[in-house]
C-alpha cells in the first residue's frame, strides 16, 4: 500500500497544473471562478450529501466524520467533463479531464486526522465575439488558473453519539484574464492582461450525530459551518498593443504596466445541516441544505459591472444501497449503489439574471477482492445557466473515477 501511496502521490504532483484548468464555464470569468468542490465521489454520487457515516472513505465536507475511521485510508480521484454550451444562436462543445482531491485520513482511539490538497476552483473560458454591421470590432475573452486548498483536520468522537471536527485551510492559485479587441482592417489591436495572486486561510467545522430508532434503523444528522474569510488578491494588468499573425496567436508590439490596486474578496459564510435513516451496511436516505453568504463575494476587479451576488441554497437529495455487503458467492451483491439529486441557486446573477445548476447522479462502489479497498465511479448528468439575456445555458456530464485504498498502516504486528 505505501507503494501505491507514494505513485498516487507523483500522479498527483505531475497533474496539479492541469488541474488548474479544470473548467470551460464562460461564468467562471466571475468571482473567484467556477466552484467545483462538492466533496468526494462517493458523496457526489448522492447528490452531494455529507450526512452518512462511512469507516473506509474521507468525508471531505464534515471534518467530525475523521474520528469514525477504522483504517488508513488514501484517496485520489478524476473526472471527465463533456459538455455543450449554447446560446439562442449558436452552439459550441468543450471537454476537460481535471484532478478532483488527494487525501488521507488517519484513525486513532476517538480521535481521526487526515490532511490533502484539493483544486477549489478554476478558471477557464475562451469566448470571441465577431465583428458585425453595427459594430466592427472582433474580441476574444481568454482565462486560465484557480484556486487549489490545502487542508489538515481532525475528528473526535466525545460520545457514543456526538462527533465533532475542524479542519484547517490555506487557499492558494493564480487566475489570469485577457481581453483582446481589433477592428476589421486594422492592423493593430488592443490587449488587457490581469494577473492575480490568490491567498487565505478559512476554517471548517462540523458536528455529527447518530441515534439507534430500533434494532435495525439508525438516524443520522450531521451540521458543517465555514465563517466568512477573506481571500488577499495581489494583482497586476498590463496593457498592450497588439499585431495578429495568420496562425491566431498575437505579436506584442508594445506593452505597459498599469497600476492597480491590491484587492480582497471575501470567501462567503456556508451553513449546512441534513440527516438520514437507514439500516447501517444495507441502505441509507438522506436530505441536506447548504447556505452560502455569497451577497458578500465580488469580482476580483471593480470594473466588472454586469454581475452581482446573492446568496446561494442547494437543496441535495441523495443514498445508497448494498444488496450484502458480506456475501462471498455473488460480487455483484458487494457493489454499493449509489444515487441523488441536487438543486442549487449559485448565486450569481448575470445581467440580473440568476444562474441555477441542477443535476442527478449515480455511482457505483466496486470493492477490490480480498482487500477493504475499492473504486468508486460516479456519473452525473446537469444543466447550468439559461440563454435568457443573451446568456449561456451549459449542459453536462461529469464522469469520475476514484480509488481509495484502505489498510492498517501503522498497526505493530504481535508474532507469536
């Protein structure tokens, strides 16, 4: 296992600067980009819920879940994004394959820890507008970077009943944006390159709880709560004057630098509780809501002025089902069938326009023979935006794979 530790971990690191590009949403040129945390594979494949206990995987939105591991466990998962944008006129596909988390989590008596790196947001779009009658000028709008978040917590069950935890964040990335514009017949154009440096810390807690209702159902509920942090921006823009070359690219013909002021944005205030019932190892059902203060987020400049903020719900909806998790004569009884629904107002609004995203989801957890270890798949199907006020509606399927390797690392053996 420490072997397939340390090659997940050089995956991991050759893969980090893809994963910084993990997105072709035209509405991630706002904010802090598109957010595309929404926990682990096995969550997302319940439409996102974080309420149900589980011993082999890392819950990565509740840090009080860490105390209930019963083994090391190690995750690394990916996803594969397919998806078609379209406006009134006209329609366009785009695809990404992005890095969704590394993480490891540690049991001990009472107490659980686990530590990783996950891509928080990204940033990535390349939009052109042509020249028209009414207008002569042709503009490209190009973004690239994001926002990754590396993490330590820790879990403590304080009773048969309660757990609590905390993990502890530092926010780090880069975005870069490039605006170019040129008129028809003109030889030069115009450039407007922004770069921003990103940095923060913010703290997530948790609480859960879980109740025996009789010899077979078991309650579960579960509350998360992230406050408001800041985000420091260290930024630059450079404008340029600008020759276009027959293979697309641009020829710099003259550049400076434009003073612009360093910049905070405030990484909003989330709230989120839910429970669920079920039978433990056979099947569980459960509902959360998540609250975000996103009124209080900006743009990362002030002369952004078609978007502002409201705050954001998701409403998820989601469980999983196991046939017999300890049959030895039918593999397939051993699968986890996993599945959900999420609906969630982002919170922004473009053009005064609010951009909602809602999806289902499935998954499957395939266990490894003769080990605790297992893939996980997950496949979900979503729509985001609408082509309301010249906007753009982006249909979608993320397909993601992940592995989680489960073991006793460092147990001392007794020979006898």
């Amino acid at each position: 296992m420490i072997k397939n530790f340390i090659l997940s971990i050089s995956l991991f690191l050759s893969l980090v600067s893809l994963a910084q590009e993990g997105t072709s949403s035209p509405y991630s040129f706002y904010g802090i980009g598109d957010v595309r945390f929404r926990g682990s594979i096995e969550n997302r494949s319940m439409g996102g819920i974080s309420i149900i206990p589980d011993s082999i995987h890392i819950n990565l939105q509740n840090p009080a879940y860490l105390s209930g591991l019963k083994l090391t466990t190690f995750a690394l998962a990916g996803t594969f994004t397919p998806t078609k944008l379209k406006t009134y006129t006209q329609k366009e596909k785009s695809q990404r394959t992005t890095l969704d988390y590394l993480a490891v989590g540690l049991p001990s008596k009472k107490f659980g820890f686990g530590f990783g790196l996950i891509p928080y947001s990204s940033v990535g779009y390349k939009i052109q507008s042509f020249a028209t009658a009414d207008d002569p000028t042709t503009k490209k709008f190009n973004g690239t970077g994001g926002i990754n978040k590396a993490f330590v917590g820790v879990g403590y069950q304080f009773s048969k009943n309660f757990s609590f935890g905390a993990d502890f964040q530092y926010n780090f990335g880069n975005i870069e944006t490039s605006s170019i514009a040129f008129i028809d017949g003109v030889q030069f154009g115009s450039r407007e390159k922004n770069i921003s440096e990103v940095s923060g810390v913010n703290i997530n807690t948790g609480l859960a709880y879980q109740s025996k209702l009789n010899k077979k159902l078991t309650l579960f509920s579960s509350l998360t709560y992230s406050p408001q942090s800041n985000l420091n921006l260290n930024n630059e823009r450079k404008i340029a004057t600008v020759q276009f070359l027959s293979t697309g690219g641009e020829f710099v013909v003259d550049e400076e630098e434009v003073v612009v002021a360093d910049s905070k944005l405030k990484l909003p205030s989330k709230l989120a509780f839910g429970a669920a019932i079920g039978e433990v190892r056979k099947w569980t059902v459960g509902a959360e809501i998540t609250l975000q203060g996103t009124s209080d987020l900006g743009n990362r400049f002030n002369d952004i002025n078609n978007a502002t903020y409201e705050n954001s719900v998701r409403y998820s909806l989601g469980g999983y089902y196991i046939p017999k998790y300890s049959s030895y004569t039918s593999y397939l009884k051993k699968v986890t069938y996993r599945g959900g629904f999420r609906y969630e107002n982002t919170g922004l609004l473009v053009y005064g326009q609010p951009i909602k995203d809602y999806a289902m989801s499935l998954g499957l957890g395939l266990p490894l023979g003769g080990t605790f270890s297992n893939i996980n798949l997950g496949f979900e199907l979503g729509k985001r935006g609408t082509t309301n006020a010249g906007l753009i509606e982006e249909n979608y399927a993320n397909i993601s794979i992940g592995i989680s390797f489960n073991d006793e690392w460092f147990k001392k053996r007794k020979i006898n």
